[in-house]
C-alpha cells in the first residue's frame, strides 16, 4: 500500500484526457485521437457487442418499431483504423442499399461507410431482435434474443437463400434468413437477454418476460437448467470468476444469486448428457433498489466480489456479494435522469464504468477508492485482501457526459482489444464509436431528432 493524496470528489477535469481512479493513472491512448464513427441502421438499435475474438468485428442488434412490433435484423460490421485494416469478409463486396439511401447525421464529415465500417453479414427475422453475444467458443457464432421467445445461434459466413418474410417498410431484404440459424425454444414470451459462460464455453444463459432464466448447452440444443423469478428477468449472466454463480435482475427490483452446483433433486436418473447442473439453488434475494426495477447489471473485471447494478430510477449501485446484508458499497442516486438502460464495467480499468440511459445520455464513470483512516490506497493487484469492508469508503473521482443520441440509449459495450474504446446503440437508429478520453473534436456529432423518421 501507498499513502496517496485524497482526490476531491467534486473536481471533474475537462476535457477527460487521463482516469483518475485512485491508484493510478492511465494516459490517452494513440490510437484514440482519431474521429469518432457513426453507424446508421434502418431499425432502432437494442444493443451493440465488440468480438471477443478480434478488434474489427461489431454486432448490432435492431428492431422495427422500438421493439415493439415488427422485424428485427442482426447486423455484424467490420470496424477498420489505423492499426488494423477491413476484415477479409469485406472484400469484394458492395454496399447494402440501406447504407446509401440514408443521410448522415449533423457534424458527420464524409462518407463513414466508405472508409470505416462495413456491413458483412444480416440476418433478418419477422419479430424484435433485442440482445445479441458472441460466442466464446465460435468467432464467428452470435447468440441473438428475438422477441417471439426464440433464442437463435447464427454463424455469419452461413450465406443460405432470405427465406423470410421481413415485415414492415423500413427491414428491406436480409442476407440471411432467420431459419439458416439453430434455434433454441422454451421461453413462452420475449427474449430479453443472453449470455455466454467465459468459463464453460458451451453454456449460454437467456432471459426473457415470462420470468424464467434458462441455461442451454448448445453442444446437445438443450436446455439443463431453470432459474425461475416471480416476474420479468431483464438480465441473467456468468460469474466471470466463479462458473457455478450466475446472477440475474427483473422487474420486482430484486438482484439473485444462483448456485449452479447443487445436486438435481433426489431420484432423478442422470442420462449420458448429464452435466450436474440440472438445479440452480437460489442463495440470495436482496432489494436492490429501494423497489424500483432493476434493468441491468455488470460484474467487476478486476474485484471478483463486486457488482454493479442500474436502477429505473435513474441510479447505480456496486455491491459485494460477501455482504449482501450490509446494503451497497456506493449508491450514486440520480446518475441520471431517468432509468439507467445498460451499463458495462471497463475491462481495461477496475473502477470505471459506463452507463446508458432513457435520458438519452451516456455517462463514463471513475471511482476512487480509499481507506478511511489515514486514506491508504488498495492497488488493483492488491485487491480487497487485509482490508476491512467497514472502513473502505467509495466515491465519484471523474464522470463524463456524453448526449448526442437522440432516443433512448439501450445498449453500450467497451473493446477488449482497444483500450477505453466504446460503442452505443441508441433508438435513434445509430450506433456510435468513440473514446470517452481526449477533447471535444473527437466525440460523436449530434444525432437530429428526426433521425428516426
């Protein structure tokens, strides 16, 4: 440990050229400098995920209608910049009509189509595509959470004839017919979620309205474990650390914690699929949010005990799950203005996160963390080891604003190959790309409000 100066909570440097986060430092990085990126879609994006597997591939989820009627599309985009080039799917093939037609938004300079992203591959569908992941097995898998209750495993080379019908003005034709996918059905209403295991690779794990979670094994197609909840469950997903916890939050505000090593219950006969997880044992229940909702969360990359949770009342909580009881570690009421929709943890630095919300805005966030006597700083290597979870107290050291959505922010995502590089997904019907560091000149461009139109 190192005796450190307390940072003052309420000093927020402009512009936000380096992470103040208590023990250390981080500069801009060099590839960051660049222009931010605008992706334009024809629906309303529901959430944007970065390959796990490379640094130039970018999936989008959309929907026609803000989700609440009509077709959905997953779109899969080649991301290039100066240090790395367009994906080899690229070559040789030429832009989709929908790029063309649409106009740039106010403060876009160029086309970014012709020299920044590229569509590879869509898949269209008749219904709402809400969530989508990559697999951790299969770089070129995504798991998608359609709105009819299907969850469906898509390989993108996959180029069979658009057997669907895409309903509505604004879907056009898909590359990809929603039945060239594997599809995963047991949910009785919308899927909401999915997840994959980073520890067991071949379990995915979705969410859905009809207030069940369910974990697939997609090697066998099938489904090995229900985690029932009283209503909607939002989100359910892996511990990265521990690949017996999985935790979830729905609708009565309640954040779960699930066992996954229980035994099945007494006299059932284990087939040669048998994975031993046939029955998730609930082992905490607590009220995160005073009885609000609770739409999303995120595990800590870098605290394994440690997890942040967004309210729909506009604030985010980190808990540790050692001390449930105790209530939260940090409680920052009124982040924003309206329901926090989607919130990532930085992998890339223990104690930075970033939120998208109702009220259009994404906010980039740093915490300090100090001991109270003497305030001794806990490096990230030294963890929470020797320290007493009384004596630790937590606040806001930086936060940024970010506003160039028009509509409802519902997805957001960090690279794990770039660092402090992010990307939203907005109802407006864009996804922007942009690191939160640096000045003004390299953040998005204002969205118009008539985007959507």
């Amino acid at each position: 440990m190192t005796e450190m100066e307390r940072v003052q909570p309420s000093r927020i440097d402009q512009p936000l050229t380096t992470w103040r986060t208590g023990h250390d430092v981080r500069p801009v990085d060099s590839f960051l400098q660049g222009r931010a990126r605008v992706i334009q879609l024809p629906l309303c994006c529901q959430s944007c995920h970065f390959s796990p597997f490379r640094p130039d591939l970018l999936a989008v989820a959309t929907a026609e209608l803000f989700g609440i009627a009509g077709a959905g599309r997953l779109h899969v985009f080649s991301i290039s910049n100066g240090t790395f080039l367009h994906s080899p799917e690229v070559q040789d093939k030429a832009a989709p009509s929908w790029q063309r037609s649409l106009p740039l938004p106010e403060g876009a300079v160029g086309n970014p189509w012709t020299t920044t992203h590229f569509e590879i591959a869509s898949m269209g569908t008749s219904d709402a595509i809400t969530d989508c992941a990559w697999s951790e097995s299969n770089e070129y898998v995504i798991a998608a959470a359609c709105g009819d209750g299907v969850t469906r495993l898509w390989d993108f080379r996959s180029q069979k004839a658009d057997l669907t019908q895409i309903r509505g003005n604004n879907a056009g034709a898909s590359d990809v017919a929603a039945r060239s996918a594997v599809e995963l059905r047991g949910h009785r209403a919308e899927v909401c979620g999915v997840d994959w295991s980073t520890l067991d690779r071949q379990l995915l794990l979705s969410s859905s309205w009809d207030g069940k979670a369910m974990m697939w094994d997609v090697l066998h197609l099938a489904c090995v474990c229900v985690l029932p909840h009283s209503e909607c469950v939002y989100a359910a997903s892996f511990s990265p650390r521990r690949r017996n916890v999985v935790a979830s939050v729905s609708a009565d505000g309640r954040l779960r914690l699930f066992d996954l090593n229980s035994p099945p219950p007494p006299n059932t006969l284990a087939g040669p699929n048998f994975l031993g997880r046939h029955h998730g044992t609930l082992v905490c229940d607590q009220e995160a949010h005073g009885g609000c909702e609770v739409l999303c969360f995120d595990w800590s990359k870098y605290h394994e005990n440690e997890i942040f949770t967004g309210g729909s009342n506009g604030s985010v909580r980190l808990w540790d799950l050692r001390a449930m009881a105790k209530g939260p570690l940090m409680d920052m009421a009124g982040i924003h203005k309206l329901a926090v929709r989607d919130l990532k943890c930085s992998p890339f630095s223990g104690d930075v996160l970033a939120t998208a919300s109702y009220d259009t805005n994404v906010k980039v966030t740093s915490i300090a963390r100090r001991l109270q006597t003497g305030f001794l700083e806990k490096t990230e290597t030294q963890g929470s080891v020797g320290a007493s979870l009384s004596k630790e107290s937590f606040t806001t050291a930086q936060q940024k604003v970010f506003s160039h959505h028009a509509e409802f922010v519902m997805g957001i995502d960090w690279s794990l190959f770039q660092p402090h590089f992010i990307a939203s997904a907005s109802w407006d019907r864009h996804t922007c790309l942009w690191s939160p560091l640096g000045d003004e000149l390299q953040y998005p461009p204002l969205i118009r409000r008539n985007a959507r139109q």
